[in-house]
C-alpha cells in the first residue's frame, strides 16, 4: 500500500486557508474577513430561520434567494447559481466547465485554490505569468486555447482589470468559457456582469463573504448565460442537492434588501485602506495598488515571512504566502481603524528594532 498512500497524498494536496486562532486580543488581518457585522436584517432573517424552520429540508433551488440575485443583478433567475461560498461554485465551474481538450489558463500569481482544484478534477492547466508591475495582462490569453479562470481584482495582488479588458477577453476568445471570480469586486473594480447579455462564454462568481460580511454563513454565487448555469446545477445535483441551509438563504437574501449597509461598510472599508496604504508607504512599504479589501505590501529591508512572524508575536495575524513572485509580500486584510492603528504601532515599533 505504500505506494498508494504517497500517490494518494500526491492527488489529493489541499487548499491551506488562512488560520483561525482563538487568541483573545488579536488583531486578525488574515482571512479578508469584513471587521464590520453583517446586515442587522441578515442576523435578525437567520436567527427566525434557525428557530423556527430547522426540521425542514431547505429549498433545494433556493429559489427566493436567486430571485432576490436576478432583480439584484438585472438578469434571469435561470442566469443565476448559488452554492456554499464561492469556493464550492467555483469546484462546479471546474467540472462542469473549465476541462477542456486544451489547458486551462489562469495567472501566475493568483487564487491558491485554483491549481487545488485542478489536480483534484483532472484539470490540465497552463499559467500565464503576471507582468513587472504584477499585474494580469489580457493579450497574453488571446492567441490561446482552453478556457481561462482570472481572479478580478486578482488574489493576493489586489490590482484589477477595467471592464473593458474584460470585454476584450471574452470577446477574443467566444470559443471558451471564461470565468471571472469577483470575490473582491466591491471594493473598487468593476464588475463585468453588464457583459453577460452580449458574451454567454463569460461567467461571473461572486461571494457574499466579503462585502457583505457573511463568510461565516458560506454563501456564493456564479452569473452566466443560462446554459452554463445549467452545467453547473448538473453537477450541483450530482453532489448535494441541498447546497444551502434555511439559515443561510434567509440571511443572504436579507443581506442583499440593506442596500444602505452595504453601501455604508463597504465605503468605510475604501476609506480604511486609503489610510492604511498611506500609513505602510509613510513606513517604507511597497503597497501594489488594491481594489480589494486587503493590500499587499512588502518592504525593501525585510522578507515577508519575517514581517508575519514577528507581527505574529506581537499578536498581529497577517497572511504571508510563498513563491518566488510572493514571499517578499505580506497580505493586510483592511480592518477597522484601531485594529489598522495596532498593525501599523506593531511594525513602526519592529522596524526601529535593529534585525
Ligand atoms: N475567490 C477568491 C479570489 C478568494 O480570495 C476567495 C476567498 N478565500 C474565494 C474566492 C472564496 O470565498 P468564499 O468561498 O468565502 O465565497
């Protein structure tokens, strides 16, 4: 068996998220978590889920919640799919769409997930490097096959694309299904969904961990031309019929109906990254320019994983990611501001430290 062990620890190399300590006091800038609460509407629809209709399935279509999407969106509650975070849609995507005769194409640097799903599903990929300025370039992915999977803003750089380079791409390349995953939209980028009606190769992945602060309830959606919407329920109903409970699609579609909150946390969230990329500059950092709600930064005099660790000790959780285009960055979740305030003390303090 002893071979089998290794290949099996071969195939099956998982996605490492981001860790979830229970250190009372941390400063938690780790995950691109929202530090503001969900909608209080979200709250107050999943409790009333929760106590009084747990006995029942839940709507295995969660109809209501994609209809609330589709207004929401402006297009076909057949143009819509839900699943459990926009992880789980994204893993449908791969299997119902992305394998393709010719590799799949994603940047190198982007979402650590995307290469798990591919050996997970069998999915050749090629990647496509980032240029100088780490940023995705769209000519690169014209004279291609395979479809093509681009993260907008992309992860971990936080720089995005402009709709029209989106449209460019889909446009070039109509013989493929391309998929844009806007987990971090929101914050700045704007989203390619108005495409759709003129492009039925693009789909568009969305969350509802981020913006709207409701990573816990594990909430994703995809908005395409009904035909690949149809792919992906396929697979969707070849799986788990019942991908999300009552609690999270009363509480997502709560979530969307406060328009006000939204638009509220995610300006303060504008505005805190405004102040944070102005702060790490002002200490010496490198800060890419994110559209997202984390920034990536790195400093001449010290790696990225020295900076993690030693904010770690200081109670200071950051992400550092490896790779040779990546470790001399940290990733800094945009906070609240006294938890921005704690970080930038943290390495105004470790940066008088002489290393
Ligand atoms: N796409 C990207 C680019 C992400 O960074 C994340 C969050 N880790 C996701 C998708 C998944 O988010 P969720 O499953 O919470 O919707």
């Amino acid at each position: 068996m002893n071979r089998y062990w290794s290949e099996l620890a071969r195939r099956l190399s998982p996605y490492v998220p981001g860790e979830q300590p229970q250190i009372p006091g941390l400063v938690k800038l780790n995950t691109n978590e929202s530090p503001f609460g969900p909608s209080p509407m979200a709250i107050e629809a999943v409790r009333s889920a929760a106590t009084e209709t747990l006995r029942l399935y839940p709507d295995p279509q969660s109809t209501r919640l994609r209809e609330v999407l589709a207004e929401y969106h402006g297009v076909a509650l057949e143009q819509i799919f839900v699943g459990n975070g926009s992880d789980e849609v994204l893993a449908h995507a791969f299997v119902a769409l992305l394998r393709q005769a010719e590799p799949l194409l994603f940047p190198d640097v982007t979402y650590s997930f995307y290469p798990v799903y591919c050996q997970l599903f069998g999915v050749e990929h090629e990647t496509v490097p980032l240029d100088d300025g780490m940023r995705v370039r769209i000519d690169d992915y014209f004279d291609r096959g395979g479809s093509i999977i681009i993260a907008n803003p992309n992860a971990p750089t936080g720089i995005a694309l402009s709709r029209a380079d989106i449209e460019r791409l889909v446009g070039a390349r109509a013989d493929a299904p391309v998929v844009i995953d806007e987990a971090y939209v929101d914050f700045g980028a704007e989203t390619a969904v108005g495409l759709i009606r003129d492009h039925p190769n693009l789909l568009v992945v969305q969350t509802m961990s981020k913006s709207r602060a409701l990573a816990g309830l594990r909430v994703g959606y995809a908005i395409g031309h009904a035909g690949l919407i149809q792919a992906l329920t396929r697979v969707k109903d070849s799986f788990n019929s019942y991908p999300l409970g009552r609690p999270a699609q009363a509480g997502a579609t709560a979530a969307l109906q406060d328009e006000t909150h939204f638009q509220t946390t995610r300006s303060a969230i504008i505005h805190n990254r405004a102040g944070l990329t102005a702060a790490l500059t002002g200490l010496g950092f490198e800060v890419l320019p994110s559209s997202a709600n984390f920034v990536f930064a790195r400093h001449p005099n010290h790696t990225g994983h020295a900076l993690a660790t030693a904010l770690r000790q200081r109670a200071v959780l950051v992400r550092h990611l490896s790779g040779p285009r990546v470790s001399d960055f940290i990733r800094i979740t945009v906070g609240s501001v006294p938890d921005l305030d704690r970080l930038t003390d943290a390495l105004a303090a470790l940066l008088a430290t002489p290393s």
